[in-house]
C-alpha cells in the first residue's frame, strides 16, 4: 500500500458509505435508526474497502499493521496518557460547538439509547468501532502514506481523513486531534494495538457515562444541553485551556515514557524532523475527490438541519 492506493481506497470508502447508508435509510428505515446496527454498518462498509486494497496489494497483514505485543507497562500506562490527552480533545469539541452542536450527544439522544441493550452499545460503539477505525486510519491510511514519505505528512493526513469519515464538522474537529494522539502513541509503542486500546477507553468511557445519564433522566439531560450557550461556551473553553495547558506535557511525557520502554527511543523527535523529508505525491485526484464529497455531504446535512428547524 501506498499513498496513490490509499486515496483510491478512501474514495471508494465514501462513495461506497454513501450510497449504502442512503440506501439502508430509503429501504430500511426503522434499522438505520437503530444506533447499534447504524454502527455495525457503517463500520463494515469503512474497513472494507481499505482491507480488500490491501489484499490485492500483496501486503503481509500482520507486518503491515504491525500487531506487536506491548510490554505489560506500556500498557497500564496507556490509561493516565487517555485521561491526560482527553482535555485537549474535550477542547476540541468544545471549541467547534461555537459553530455547531455536539453531533455525538444528539446522537445519542435520538436514538433513545437508554431503552437499549447496554451491552450491545458498548460493543458497536466502545470496541467494534474503535477496531475498525484504527485498522484503517492509523493501520491503512497512516502506514499507506508513510510508506510514501514523511511520517510527520503522514500523521496530518490520516487523522484528516479520520475526521473527514465521521461526517460532521462537531466529530471531526476532536477527532483530528485524537487521530495524531493516536499515531503519535503508536509511533511510541510500535505497535497498533496501543492505539486500538487508546480509542476503545474513550469511546467507551463517553458511551457508559452519556449511557448513565440518559437512563437517569432523559429530561434533565435535554434540558441540560438546550442550556449550553455561547457563553457557557466560551467559559469551558477558558477552563480546557489551562487544563490542557497542565495535562498535555504529562500526556508526551508519557509518550517519551513509553517510547523508551519499548526500546523506541527518538522515535517521536524522528517523526517531527521528517517533516522535510522528501516523498511521493501524497495528494492525488482520487482523494481531492473524496474530501469534496465528504464536505458536500457535510454541507447537505447542516442544510437540511436548518430547514427542518
């Protein structure tokens, strides 16, 4: 895999994700609202394409993904460094909830998720998800176009593209940050097992508390968010800020920690000095493609929001 085959791989992605989340919503309506089986879908129809790329590229699975085992304590400390790096991706969120509201809560919310199985949730949203995610993003997409050249280009474009798949512009301002958390930990690990880990604690995390909320008082809950002001807004934000400002050193210090401890060191001051390296044309036709269908359909649904408000 390289890059010209990742962005192919991620234009057939979207037109594929398209055209079956379309269809599903026109044929299979009640099924489509289901947030569990919405998830499985979606999930399958993006791993997909990027996985049967890789066949055909004749790839190792196992050394492309690089699966290395972890030692036990890189590990455990894969927890302090989520808790310490959710900040700046709270930040994230909340920064672009000036402009939009938090798509993954009304999510939630819509789906009536407290009336479901909390066990499947948890699967299609806090593990199955997560796998899928990051065996494409920092597995196909990231690995594809490190192979072309800079790793430092590589990190920015993946976690672009991770942003670009979830569709609305609240998710992917917080999950471009937390896609170059997640290539930065595994660059430090070596291995994509750490930052599948990483991406399961968090969604998982938010899943079992927005879970627990909405089965206490679903009112409340609304109630709550129909509060959330510009004011409010700009007060969290002040508030992330120096959060973030205190628990972002901890987190690299943690990367620099376990980087070491894996027998990696420089790894990560390697990733930022190959920023100038010389590569292989990482953009290409196929992929300006799929970010303009990507922002058209971002565009289309905030449209159509507005009409129906």
């Amino acid at each position: 895999m390289n890059s010209k085959k990742v962005n192919r791989s991620f234009l057939i992605t979207i037109i594929l994700y398209i055209g079956v989340i379309f269809g599903a919503s026109y044929l299979f309506p009640a099924w489509i609202e289901n947030l569990v089986f919405n998830n499985l879908l979606c999930e399958s129809v993006i791993v997909l394409p990027g996985l049967l790329f890789l066949l055909f590229s004749k790839e190792k699975p196992v050394s492309f993904f690089h699966f290395k085992k972890i030692k036990a304590g890189t590990l455990l400390t894969i927890i302090p460094f989520t808790m310490f790096s959710m900040p700046v991706i709270t930040l994230a969120n909340v920064f672009s909830q000036l402009f939009v509201k938090n798509e993954a809560m009304a999510a939630m919310e819509d789906a009536k998720v407290a009336e479901m199985p909390f066990l499947l949730l948890l699967f299609s949203t806090g593990i199955f998800a997560p796998f899928c995610e990051e065996l494409v993003c920092r597995g196909i997409y990231y690995r594809g176009y490190k192979k072309s050249g800079s790793g430092f280009k590589a990190m920015l474009l993946s976690a672009a593209l991770f942003a670009l798949l979830h569709m609305n512009l609240n998710q992917a301002a917080y999950a471009f940050v937390m896609g170059i958390m997640a290539v930065l930990l595994v660059e430090a690990t070596g291995s994509l097992w750490s930052s599948v880990i990483y991406h399961t604690l968090i969604n998982s995390s938010q899943v079992a508390m927005t879970y627990a909320m909405l089965k206490v008082n679903t009112s409340a809950y609304s109630e709550a968010a129909e509060l959330v002001n510009t004011e409010m807004i700009v007060m969290m934000l002040a508030a992330y800020l120096v959060i973030t400002a205190v628990t972002l050193p901890l987190a690299w210090a943690l990367l620099i920690w376990m980087s070491g401890h894996e027998g990696r060191q420089g790894v990560l001051m390697r990733l930022w000095k190959e920023r100038k390296k010389k590569e292989d044309k990482l953009v290409t036709v196929p992929l300006i493609l799929a970010i303009i269908l990507c922002l058209g359909i971002i565009i289309w649904s905030y449209v159509i929001q507005m009409f129906y408000v």
